[in-house]
C-alpha cells in the first residue's frame, strides 16, 4: 500500500517502494510475476498471458511478496512510538532506538480523552454500589479499588455500545416488536459511528462470559501480533469475507458504504458460521420432494480451502 517514488538523480540511493513499482510496470505494460526479499520481477503483458497465467494466477502483492524485514511504526494512546518488526538499520546494522524517536517527554505521555480522576475514598470490592449497572464486581481485580477506577468503570460501561438487541433474545410479551426494531437500528447506528470515528467499538450486553472474552484477546493477540506472518498465512482462504485470515491493507470497509477511502490498516481472523440447517414452510413442501422438509446448507466453513 505504501507508494514511495524515489527523487530522480543519480546522486540518490534511496529505492522505489514495490506498490510505486507496480503502477510503473502496469503502466508500461508490465505485470508482477515473482519477487525475492529486495527484488520484483515483471513480464510483458502478452508473454505473461501466453506463458505464465496458469502458474501464476494471483499477480498482488499480496500473494507474490512477503515482508520478512519490515519496519512499522504505531502510535499508543498516550503519545508514545512503537516499532514493530524489524528494529535495525539494514545496511548499516545499527539498532533502532525507540527512545529517540519519541515526540513527547516520558512525564508528558497520557491519553487526552481519559476521564478525569474522581476524589473518592477506597472502598470495599463487596459493598454495594449504586449507579454503576450490574455485576461491577466483574470490573474489579483486587479486593479494593479507588474512586479514580471507579469513575473510570462507570464511563467505559456508558461509552460502550448496548449490543443486547441482537446478541440476547427479548420476550416480545414484555417488549413491543417496534420498541425492538427501534433499540437495534440505534444499536446499528451507534455501532457504524463509532467504528467510522474511532476505527473500533466498545460494545457490552453480549452475552458472553468475562473469560471467553479474556481468552479470546488471549488468542487475538497470539496470532495477529506475536505469530510471525508466515504463519497467519498459512489460514489464508478463498472466502475471506466468511472465514479465515485477512492481511492488512486487503480490505476496504469505505467501499462497503458508498465512501471512497484508503484500504483498512488492519489485521482480520474471521469464524464463520456453523452449518445452517433451513426449514422448509408449509408454502416451500410443493417444490420438494416428500420427506425433504430439513436441507443442510454446508457453509464455507465445510469447504477445502
């Protein structure tokens, strides 16, 4: 994704990015057959139709290049530099010193949004607490928290989005269908927002456990950080939408509402749905067979990759 032209003059040893490259060879009527860790090979167009479409049927970047040797630079919340990757000099073999790369002073470094501190006394993790929604124990770790966290648990719970509409099912004895219709279009509608504000979204009242929610951040991180890429493309499939692994920068949610916009700066492990068994109605019995009132739908989750 990333496009870097260098300057043109002879004096200048910086290199071209292999996106940049790539416009210039299809302009030129070129196409991507192969790379290696610093190199791109490129064939005329006809030769590669004639030659090579059937060995090489993905030309992207994405299927012909691995970046073994990458450096990526990310922000935290608090203003601090991170590199990911390789943290060295290639050609002059020097590390990478995060430290000098930093913007702000160590004593400067906070999240500007973080809510403010409150002045309350500790208290007891068994009293009672009102105001603070249900199960706050669930927020707490140790026996005893202060205020500051306190106030801190209280604005996550009502910055989160409510996903009970979809996630849990209502009696409609109790809840007018209407009155559901409406909480799931501003659940809908809060949830789009944030995402499109924020680039993700703090939801709650999804039904699950504290635990399978620890465990799977466990697992997010095992895979889409610490796992070494080779890895996470070893789950590459053809229905990424459904299942499997998404690189970064494969995926353009802006396309997806009409917008236009860069490609998302993300990392995606998707779990599709389980196999779908569809029930005929009365009105669908005259177009089936006797006795074929159930069909399995195998989903791609059934499917070779």
């Amino acid at each position: 994704d990333l496009i870097y032209v260098q300057p043109r003059h002879d004096s200048i040893r910086h290199g071209s990015s292999l996106s940049a490259m790539c416009e210039l060879a299809n302009a030129g009527g070129y196409t991507l057959v192969e790379t290696t860790l610093f190199n791109a090979f490129f064939v005329r167009n006809d030769l590669y139709k004639q030659y090579l479409r059937e060995e090489v049927p993905d030309t992207s970047i994405e299927a012909l290049h691995e970046v073994t040797m990458g450096t990526t630079i990310y922000q935290l919340y608090d203003g601090t530099i991170k590199l990911w990757g390789c943290k060295k000099m290639l050609w002059h073999r020097m590390p990478i010193d995060e430290e000098k790369m930093q913007m702000l002073p160590a004593s400067e470094r906070q999240f500007p949004f973080a809510p403010p501190p409150s002045g309350c006394d500790t208290i007891s993790a068994e009293a009672p607490v009102s105001g603070l929604g249900t199960k706050l124990e669930n927020l707490v770790v140790n026996s005893k928290i202060d205020g500051a966290e306190l106030k801190k648990n209280e604005w996550i719970r009502e910055s989160a989005i409510d996903m009970s509409p979809y996630c849990q099912s209502a009696n409609v004895s109790d809840i007018d269908e209407k009155e559901i219709l409406a909480r799931k279009r501003d659940c809908s509608a809060k949830l789009s927002k944030m995402l499109q504000t924020d680039g993700f979204a703090l939801v709650r009242g999804t039904g699950m456990s504290r635990s399978v929610c620890e465990n799977a951040l466990i697992a997010a991180k095992l895979f889409l950080h610490d796992a070494e890429e080779p890895v996470r493309r070893s789950c590459l499939t053809k229905d990424r939408a459904r299942r499997g692994y998404s690189p970064m920068c494969t995926e353009n949610f802006a396309s997806l509402i009409g917008e236009h916009g860069p490609n998302d700066l993300v990392k995606k492990y998707r779990v599709g749905p389980e196999a779908l068994n569809v029930m005929h109605s009365d009105s669908d019995k005259s177009s089936t067979s006797i006795g074929e009132e159930v069909k399995s739908v195998i989903s791609s989750l059934h499917q070779p990759n």
